[in-house]
C-alpha cells in the first residue's frame, strides 16, 4: 500500500501542474483497497488502474470513514466528489482538487499499454 501511496504522490506532481495536497488522494486509495478487502499483497498496476479509473470519474469518487473517529451524526452532506477527511468530518478534502485536470491526466495514464491488460482491482 506504501509503495502504491508513493506512486501516485509522484504521478501526481509529474502530472498536474500546481497540484494539490496529496491528502486527498491518500485517503481515496486507502478507502479503494479497504473497499477491496484489505490484501496485504496486490499487483501495483491492477490498483493503479482501479484507482485511475475513480479518479477519471469523479463525480463518482464518495469517500467517508463513518465511525472511524466520529459518528455519523457528526457527518456532513457534500456534493460529489467529496472525499471527507476521517479526523475532521467538517473537512472535504475534495474540494481542494482541480477534478478536471486530475481526471484528464487519470485517463492519459489508462492509456499505457501496461494499464489495458490490469485488472481494476486490488489482487
């Protein structure tokens, strides 16, 4: 998972000019391989492309960690994307992205020879 997180901090500053805090981003793959079970052991580009895939539609992307450190009567409604950080629910670390161009550079980087043949999904 370290690995995974490390590879897309620096795709992200390789590929969007001025990017935000990678925070945001973090918590999408945690809740994408949490979603998955949790493997102690995938193929990095099968996550890549599971995660490539949200980013490129992100309207998609709802991201909360109900009862993690807070209830859900703590919880706020965002529109989508929103990706709510789990120790400040009053937080929407989406909203500190620029979805257009994250979501353009997402489906560049699905593009790769390499990402047709992954599996989209942690294994």
């Amino acid at each position: 998972l370290k690995k995974l997180i490390r590879f897309v901090k620096y795709w992200q500053n390789e590929s969007i000019q001025n990017s935000p805090s990678s925070f945001a981003l973090e918590l999408l793959v945690i809740r994408l391989w949490r979603h998955d079970g949790s493997p102690l052991h995938f193929k990095l580009t099968n996550a890549l492309k599971k995660l490539m895939e949200t980013i490129a539609v992100p309207n998609n992307i709802r991201v909360e960690f109900v009862g993690e450190f807070y209830d859900r009567e703590f919880q706020q409604r965002y529109a989508a994307p929103y990706i709510i950080d789990p120790v400040n629910p009053y937080s929407n670390e989406a909203a500190k992205c620029r979805w257009n161009e994250i979501s353009q550079a997402a489906n560049t980087f699905l593009q790769k020879p390499w990402m047709i043949s992954a599996i989209s999904k942690f294994v």
